[in-house]
C-alpha cells in the first residue's frame, strides 16, 4: 500500500475530539495520514473508505464510544474486520477510572478482544503519557504488520520448511522480516539486483543488501550481528539455553560480576518467546509478545557483560574436576565451574502419519505467531489446551477464517487461565474436547494441507475436520539425553533439583556435603543446577522460570565460594 498509514480519532464532541487531533497532528503528521470522524457512524464510513481504496493501512483508532453502529458493534470491531492490525484504544477521562461503569466497559472491551488498552485523553501539552500510549500502540501495529525498516527479505516457496525456520529465527530474533514467493516481481527484481538466481533452495538478503543462499543459522544468526563464538577460557557459569528461565540467570549472574556464557541453539526466548502477547505477566498491563520480552531481557543480560554463543548446541557434558565441560557441536567445548540448565522443553511430534509431509509447511509444533498472517481466509487447528495454545489460537483468529482447538481433555478448565478462556470464547474460537489428532490429508494437490482425522477418546470413533493449518502445543518434554550420567533424572528426562534428588532413592547419587544436601535448584552433582520447565516439578508459568532463573544465582555463588575455599 503506497500512502501512509491512517491515525483515526473518533468523538462526537468537538472539543474532545480536538484535544486528540491537535498533539496528534503535531507529533505524528509527518509520518502518517491523521483523520477524524464525528462518532461512530462517521468513522465506520471512514474505515470503509480506506478498507475500499486499498492505498493505505489503518494503524490506530482512537475512540472514546464503543456504541453499535449499524450491522457492526462497534467502531472498534469494525476497523479490526478490515484491518486484523490495527491497534484500537479507548478514550476516556483523567481520573474516570475512579467510576465503576467506565472501568465495566474498559474491562468488558478488552475482555471481549474489541480495543487494545486505554488511552487518557490529553490534559495538557506535551502530554508524553498520552504519547508514550500512542507510541507503544503504533510499535505494536508496525511489528504486527511488518514494516522493513533496516529489514530482511526471504525469498523462498511457503511450502519449504527451511523458508519457514528463517523467517521464524529473524522474526523471533527482533529483526524486520518480509518474505516473497520466488515468482513474485519484488522478488524476481531483488534477484535480477543482485545477479543471483533462485535454485530452489531459501535467499535471504540483509538489511544491508548482502544476498545469502540457503544460509546454515551461524551464517545467519552473524548477518544481524549475533555472535556464535565460544569461550577458550574457564568461566565462572555457563548457562545452558536463553528462554526466560536462562535470560533471568544471566541478567542476575552478570550483574552481580560473574564470568557468564549463555549457550543457545535456537532463537533468543525459547518457547516464550513465540507467543503472540502473554497478558499475565507482571508489570506489562497490557501484555507483551514473547519475542519482545525476551529481546529486552537479551539486551539487559548484555549490558551487564554477559556473553552469548548463539546458535550453538550442547551435545555432551562432562563432569571434571574444576567443573564442567561442555562438548558444543562441531567438537568443540566450553569449561566452567558452574552449569545452569535451562534448556526448556519441546514439543512432542504426534504419532499421525499423514501430518509428516507438512512439517514446516502447514503443520508446525509450538505456537509460532510468525506463521499467522499467512492464514488469511483459511480454517486453522490449535492442538493443545495450555496458554500456549490458547495464545496461538487468539492471535490466528485475527487472519483465519476459522480457529479451532482440539483437546483431550473434558474441558480447558484445568489447563488455561480464565482470561484466556474468556477471550478465546469471545473471539468465536471453536472448541473440540474428548479428540486427539491421529491423521491427516491433502486435497487434490499433494502440497497442500485439506483435513485432519480426529479419533474420539473412549469411543474410538473417527472424523475428518477441514484444516488448512495445523499448530501442535502438545506433550511438552525435555532434551537432557546429552546431560552427564551422574545427573539424576526422571523417567521422562526432567532434571531432579534439591529434596527431589534426595527423595527418589539419590541420596547416594548425591556427590556433595551428605549434611547439607543440594540447594533447592541443585541437580545430584554439586554446581549443576536446573531452572524452568527443564526442572522436575517446575510451574510452567513464564514467571516462574524467571523467578528460578534469578533466585539460582544466590545458590551458584555459594557453590563457587565453597570451590574458592577449597582451593586455598
């Protein structure tokens, strides 16, 4: 779309709507198009006209009436029917939060998925937390819809897994990323550009106009400026993975002067970090993506001196006498005196074998938000009945034609938090409870997704559902296979931390102080600790694993000033 974005400020009262118009203008004219309506009935016919003119996108609606208007709700659910982006607040006055039906309807609106957050209409000028509101929500509109501003550009078929895993490390990764089917004339421009020709195989080009062809996640993770080296020299913690659990354990070990690595195989945030928008998590009252709070703590964790090895997986561990090493993949090692796992947990791979085929290209296992967009007027599935998939199935329903979730359970009740589920329903995502996923098939063509077979649990009957899409958020489990014998684990490969080690008969695995015992995070081998979802007995809460992350560093120091101690 060639113009600018739109602004909207809608208020039927002239000077109401004056006092959003005027800073506005002022701040943001330059960059885009600002318009006004006269109440509702007047901005559905605004938001129509851009819809229809196709030249511009609507970025944020400003409004202070959500009253019905016409065959629409309200003007907020109009512009997002046209607009799945938009970013959409509701304005109300200083201190009216104070009055109970201002604060029911900021609350039964947001409930409902029909604005964003609220907006304080100005009250004097320059009134940065007004702007603050609207910079934060126009942030939030341009990484929804992609603004290549220093970006990257994929040119790949959507229908090749390894087009899907580059887009996904970049978009996860905070970098700016648009992806073109080969054929397309950007692309073929770019190309022509750049004197390459597509093989078949993904084409990146960088914000800097580097063309790389087909490149591995070291070469691409260095294209926007992410280091992969490791340490040659002993280090006082190495901290095995970057979700939210790992990130929270070098902030606190960086800053309190440790010598910390933090190893990292896939993208920055771990499975936190491809959540859409997690609305519990303290101090971000109306919510935060995963990907962005795991950037902000990347960079908090790097200010304080923390160093990172992305892209490189641990695949061996060895227990030695000043510590630990590390076997890093391709042979080589990282020695410290203290290991901190936070590897997190993956998804389990369902056992339907008509799914294999479109791994990567229309079934995909976690809650990949990068995909989302691409499921424009498509019917989608979520399989699973935690967060995450509630998550997932909230930020599809903005583009799919259809959003369905698929449990085992009886019901979300023991799975989900109530917010989600009331959103969820409001969101008009349906449900399927009592079914798990046992095949799929195509249409017609062989590429392409059509349908899954659901089999009843207890009756053992099938069915076939029309799906496009599928998204697995199903049988988490941890990958602690390559973790040092003399760590005790249970039989599904969690980490046993602190009574739990001392409790399942490890008393004699234990290799510390038989008095003391390990310290509430400690694995069975004194300064080996495990934190997050990795961990027997973990909440799987994102700030849980944070608080995990940060408590564990007191446990670390008293393990490395004992080793002191035994030194001299």
């Amino acid at each position: 779309m060639a113009g600018p974005p739109v602004i909207l400020a809608v208020s039927a009262d002239e000077r109401a709507r004056s006092a959003l118009l005027e800073p506005l203008r002022r701040r943001y004219a330059a960059d885009y198009r600002v318009l006004d309506a006269d109440g509702p009935a007047e901005a559905v016919s605004v938001i129509e006209s851009i819809a229809g003119s196709g030249d511009a996108e609507l970025a944020l609606v400003l409004a202070d009436d959500a009253s019905p208007v016409g065959a629409h709700e309200n003007v907020f659910v109009a512009a997002r029917r046209h607009f799945p982006d938009v970013r959409r607040g509701l304005v109300i006055e200083w201190g009216s939060w104070a009055d109970r039906a201002t604060a029911d309807a900021v609350l039964r609106l947001m409930t409902q998925l029909q604005i964003d957050y609220y907006v304080v209409r100005p009250v004097h000028s320059p009134d940065e937390s007004f702007h603050r509101a609207v910079t934060d929500f126009l942030r939030e509109w341009e990484a929804a819809v992609g603004k290549r501003h220093r970006g990257f550009t994929i040119i790949g078929d959507r229908a090749q897994p390894r087009t899907h895993v580059l887009q996904s490390r970049l978009t996860r990764s905070g970098v700016p990323t648009e992806r073109l089917d080969p054929d397309a004339p950007d692309a073929v421009a770019l190309l022509a550009e750049a004197g390459t020709a597509y093989t078949g195989v993904p084409v990146v080009r960088t914000s800097d106009g580097r063309v790389l062809v087909d490149p591995d996640d070291a070469q691409l993770a260095r294209a926007y400026g992410l280091t992969t080296e490791l340490p040659e020299h002993l280090v006082d913690l190495a901290v095995v993975g970057a979700g939210p659990a790992g990130l929270a354990a070098a902030v606190y070990a960086a800053s309190e002067g440790l010598d910390t690595v933090v190893l990292e195989s896939d993208a920055i945030g771990g499975q936190a970090g491809s959540s859409s928008l997690i609305r519990n998590y303290l101090g971000f009252s109306r919510g935060v993506s995963g990907s962005e709070l795991a950037q902000r703590a990347y960079q908090q964790a790097w200010v304080f001196g923390a160093r990172f090895a992305h892209t490189r997986r641990v695949g061996g561990m060895r227990v030695v006498p000043d510590g630990f090493e590390l076997e890093v993949a391709p042979g080589e090692v990282v020695r410290a005196r203290a290991v901190v796992l936070a590897t997190g947990v993956s998804y389990r791979r369902l056992s339907a074998p008509g799914l294999v085929p479109f791994v990567g290209a229309s079934v995909f296992y976690g809650a990949s938000s990068v995909e989302a967009r691409a499921q424009a007027g498509r019917d989608v599935l979520v399989v699973g009945g935690g967060n995450s998939a509630g998550q997932a199935a909230l930020h599809l329903a903005r583009y799919a034609r259809s959003v369905s979730l698929v449990v085992r359970g009886p019901s979300l009740a023991d799975s989900m938090s109530k917010y989600l589920i009331d959103q969820l329903d409001a969101a008009g995502v349906g449900l399927t409870t009592g079914a798990r996923v046992v095949d799929a098939g195509a249409s017609a063509d062989p590429a392409r997704l059509d349908h899954v077979v659901l089999e009843r649990v207890g009756t053992g009957e099938r069915v076939e559902m029309a799906a496009d899409a599928v998204f697995i958020t199903i049988g988490a489990r941890p990958h602690t296979e390559w973790v040092a014998p003399e760590v005790l684990r249970d039989r599904w490969g969690s980490v046993l931390t602190g009574a739990d080690v001392l409790g399942e008969g490890g008393r004699r695995a234990w290799r510390g102080d038989p008095v003391t015992g390990p310290a509430p995070l400690e694995s069975s081998v004194p300064g080996c600790f495990a934190v997050g979802d990795v961990r027997r007995g973990s909440v799987k809460r994102v700030a849980s694993a944070v608080g995990e992350g940060s408590v564990v560093i007191s446990s670390v120091h008293a393990h490395l000033g004992a080793l002191a101690r035994g030194s001299s």
